[in-house]
C-alpha cells in the first residue's frame, strides 16, 4: 500500500540491509527512519479522515435533529467552528438581489456584535471568495489587503488567522463560511480545508431545501391569507369585522408584531384608525393622523407604497405615534387603499418578529390586501347609503301610517326608539340591532290590510274581528319578504311572530320561549308597554308604572322575561331621559 512520503522500495531495502555489514547496517538505519516517517504521515492521515468523518457524522446529526428549519444555520455553524478548533465562526448568507452578504449566523465572544454588519460584493475576504467563488486560507489577517480591518477593531476582536470557504449548490452561491483563530493558536491549513469544504457543501444544500420549503410554506400562508380575507368579504356583515379578519390574517402572515387599518376621515385632511392589532392596538384607536405626517401620512399624501426597513434612519418617521402608546416601531411596511385614484386610506403592518426583516415581497402582498380592503371599504360605504335611504323610506312610509290614526301617531317611532336602547344593553351585534328597527318600525305595517272599522272600534272586538285582527302579523310579512334587501328576510319573520308568547300561547304560529326571533320579543315587549302608557279607544292609558309592573307580571308567560328586565332597568335608570 502507498502513503503520501512512502515508496514501494522501503521493504526491499530492510530485507537488502539487514543481511551485510556497516555499510548494510547504515542502509537499515535510514530505510527505518523512512519507514517511521511514513507511519507517521499515516497517522496524521487517519486523524484528519477520522475528523472529517466525525463532522460529517456531526452535520448529518444536526440535520436530523433540528427542531425546525430555521435553526439549521445556527447548529451547522456551531459543529463546523468545533470541528476545525475555530474560536468564532460565522455563516453568511448572499442576499440574490443585491448581492450583499448577511450575517446569518455569528458564534464567538462577539458574535451578534458582528451580525449588524453586510458585505458587499468582494468586501473583506468573505465577500472575495463569494466574488471569486475560491476558498481563502489566510494565515495573518493582518498582513492581508483583502481583510475588513475596520469590523474587527469596531467589535473589539483581533483576528489572526481565518478560513472561509464558499457555500453553493446547484450552481448557486449560497453564501460563505468563516472560521476565525484556532484555539490552539495555529494557523488554519489545508488539512483544516478538506475538512470544511464538504461541510460547506452538505451546508448549502441542506439551507438551499431549507429555504425552497419555507417559501412553499409561506406561498401556503398566503394563498390561505388570500382565501380567509374572500370568505371574510364574502361572509362579513359588517366592514369593521371584515378589516379586523383582514389585518389580523396580514400579521400572522407577514409575522409581524402589530397592523392598523385607518381610514380617511370626511374632510380629508386625517387618518382615522378603524382597526388596530397587537398589544397597543386600543390605545392607537383614538388617535388621528394628519395627512402627509408620519410614514402612514406620506403614503397618504403621495398615494404609493412605502417600505421602511430601519425608521431610525428615516425622516419621515416622526414616532408620535410612539411616544403615545409606548410602542417602538422599527420596521414599517405601508400600502394606500385606494379605487382608481380616490384614497381611501392606509394599512400598515410593524416590526417583523424573531430579528427577520421586511422586504419588497411582502409590500407587494400588503399592496394586494390594501386593493381587496379599498373594494370592501367602498362597497360597505355604497351599502350603508343604500341602507340609510332604505331605513328613511321605511321610516317615512310607517311615520305616514301611523299618522292616519290619532292613537297611533309617532308609535312606530317611539317603539323603534326604545328598542335600539334594549338592544344596546343586550348587547346584540349590528345585524341584528338593524332588523329590530326595522321591525319595530314596520310592527303594525299589516293592519294596513285590517278594516278601520276593527281598528278604531272604541268597544271589545268579537271574536271574528279578532280573528281577522290577528291575520295583521301574517299580512305585514308577506308584504316585506320580496322586498330585495338583506335584512328583510329576518325582518318578515320577526313581524311574523312579534304576537308570539313565551310560553307558547300566542299567534299565529304558536311559538314559545327562543323560537321566537329576538326582534320579535323585544318589539313585542316594547310595544305593549307603549300601547298601555298611549291608551287606546277600548282602554284608558296607565302610568309608566303600572305599565312595568304589568310586563313584570306576565314576564314568563306573555313576555321574553329578559327583554322586560332590560326594559325596565332602562326605564328606571333613564326615565323621562328615555
């Protein structure tokens, strides 16, 4: 077998030397000493293929043991810097559009000191062997031109001798490894060489599937950002709710600390906050931002997006905003929400979590959402127009029914009025609080169909002028249910059945307890205390008084018996005010 230094005569000169004289024996003596040379060599040879065979075996047990994608530089730094004795080492990663180098990773006494610093292309030596595509032995930094001086003695840390060899796969730089000062105060060597390089290489392939799966990942989290914020559009009720999804679904995606949505106000002249996420999102809520003040003011104002990396460096960052919630905004991304050329308002996403940055990726996805948002915020501002003017014709159409009746004038009014105050302290959501007004305003719309003479009749009715009576629920929800708006099914149900009992003994359906639609049981509720505060031709009216007690009587039996609750705290609480 051969060795490096060996050659094949050295067996034929022992068994030559050792059958003759001095001169023979001279011959043994340096044949042996060539011998003892090569099974050092050989040893030396071994040891260098048993290390580079134990960090082989260390870079594959990293692989199979981290914990997630993220943490492969950090671990595979920290078995290449142990593996060739390094006292720091570093992982560098080229940024493909600038061509810059980052510190990845940083290990060693001054380790996230370094990390603030780049590299541009060929800077330093990391940067000449990411330019040349060569690795780089250099045994006094000192003495090399290439060498950033400049790092070292900014950081505090003397660097002797370094090693940095190029990370790529495919044909791709990936970036460069570093290893700086042997322990062992050697130089690093070409034994140190072919140790790191097959670990660069098994590196970059591992970083390179790494970075290829977490961009799957992300395009994932996008795609289901996209489908979450159109089943949002399509499902929400409400704008507010549908920017609270939006931007609560842009965080988790962009894994960003904080969001905001704000709104031009009328006069145009400040932004509003609509919807404000993380930990000072309430706070920020009540403050207004001047057009062209601020980063959010300057999207605004200019009407184009805006990504501000460091706001430190930035002079449009004023940190008013900051100084009033104590929020440290670092990283800003902002997008105007705009139709055509009409601004509507901002959105903006702060602070990417766990040290990552924002980049012009993630403005281009903030840009899209800020379309969607623009669409929804005009649409539900085209939407509550048309509800306005529905709910006023509605209004107006039950006001002149109403008027044709001496007892009745202003009922309808003073019902819906009442129960907007019930239902606020009910709690109940928007839709919800839209169709009890119209309900309560449209609640006698069906004795249009009932003949005056039943309806002004000053005595008792019969019982067939009862039955017909009791038809008036049934006509006023056959009128409304063709009516096409997206309250008026649930408002022809509630007029439906606002003559239910709780208990089940009502009309016309015989409904009880929460089968009957809540608008119904409120209206029900609030019309009867107004029908006997009122009076009618057949009965005297009742002070308020008397009025609660009898909802407090048949609260279980005729009344939902929370809705007379809440009606008559109401009432105490407020009285005349209400």
């Amino acid at each position: 077998m051969e060795g490096p230094g060996r050659t094949d005569q050295g067996a034929d000169e022992l068994a030559e030397a050792g059958s003759g004289g001095p001169r023979e024996l001279r011959a043994l003596q340096r044949a042996l000493l060539r011998r003892s040379r090569d099974l050092q060599l050989l040893r030396q040879e071994n040891a260098s293929l048993r290390r580079r065979v134990e960090a082989l075996e260390a870079a594959g047990t990293t692989l199979v043991s981290a914990a997630n994608l993220t943490e492969l530089p950090r671990l595979l730094t920290n078995v290449i810097t142990a593996s060739v004795g390094a006292d720091a080492g570093s992982l560098m990663l080229r940024d493909p559009a600038t061509g810059k180098l980052h510190f990845e990773v940083a290990t060693g006494e001054k380790g996230e000191e370094v990390k603030r610093f780049e590299l541009g292309p060929g800077e330093g030596i990391a940067g000449w062997v990411a330019e040349t595509g060569q690795p780089a032995i250099v045994a006094d930094a000192a003495q090399d031109p290439r060498h950033r001086h400049d790092i070292p003695a900014e950081i505090g840390y003397e660097t002797r001798t370094m090693l940095a060899v190029p990370m790529t796969a495919g044909g791709e730089l990936i970036g460069v490894i570093e290893v700086l000062n042997r322990k062992d105060g050697h130089p690093f060597d070409e034994a140190d060489l072919r140790l790191l390089e097959p670990l660069a290489s098994l590196a970059a392939v591992a970083i390179q599937r790494a970075h290829a799966y977490l961009d799957s990942e992300r395009r994932i989290r996008e795609l289901g950002l996209f489908i979450g914020v159109g089943q949002a559009v399509s499902g929400a009720t409400e704008l507010d709710e549908l920017l609270d999804t939006t931007m609560t679904m842009a965080a988790e995606v962009l894994n960003a600390e904080a969001s905001a949505c704000m709104q031009l106000d009328d006069s145009g002249e400040y932004l509003a906050f609509t919807v404000a996420t993380g930990e000072k999102g309430e706070a920020v809520k009540e403050l207004r931002i001047p057009v062209g003040e601020g980063v959010a003011g300057w999207v605004a104002q200019h009407g184009q997006p805006l990504l501000v990396a460091d706001t430190s460096k930035d002079p449009r960052f004023t940190g008013s905003v900051d100084e009033q919630t104590h929020f440290k905004t670092r990283s800003i991304l902002a997008a105007p929400m705009k139709i055509k050329d009409q601004l509507l308002g901002v959105l903006e996403v702060l602070n990417p979590r766990g040290g990552g940055q924002f980049d012009e990726h993630h403005l281009e996805l903030l840009c899209t959402l800020a379309s969607w948002a623009a669409i929804a915020v005009q649409n539900a501002k085209l939407l509550a127009s048309t509800r306005e003017l529905f709910v006023s014709t509605v209004d107006a159409l039950a006001a002149a029914l109403d008027a044709s009746h001496p007892y009745t004038q202003g009922h309808s009014r003073r019902v819906a009025r009442l129960c907007a105050v019930v239902a606020e302290r009910m709690g109940l959501p928007a839709a919800i609080r839209e169709s009890l007004h119209l309900t309560a305003v449209l609640h006698d719309f069906g004795k249009i169909g009932i003949p005056a003479s039943i309806l002004d009749k000053p005595g008792p009715l019969t019982a067939a002028e009862w039955e017909i009576m009791r038809q008036h629920p049934i006509l006023g929800a056959e009128i409304v249910k063709n009516i096409s708006h997206p309250t008026m099914k649930r408002v022809s149900q509630a007029l439906r059945h606002h003559h239910e009992w709780w208990d089940g003994s009502g009309y016309p359906d015989g409904l009880a307890g929460e089968q009957i639609p809540v608008e119904a049981r409120i209206v029900a509720t609030v019309d009867a205390f107004c029908v006997m505060i009122g009076g009618r031709p057949y009965q005297p009216p009742r002070t308020p008084e008397a009025a609660e007690e009898e909802l407090q009587r048949c609260a279980g039996t005729q009344f939902d018996p929370e809705a007379v609750a809440v009606f008559v705290a109401v009432r105490q609480e407020l009285g005349d005010r209400l």
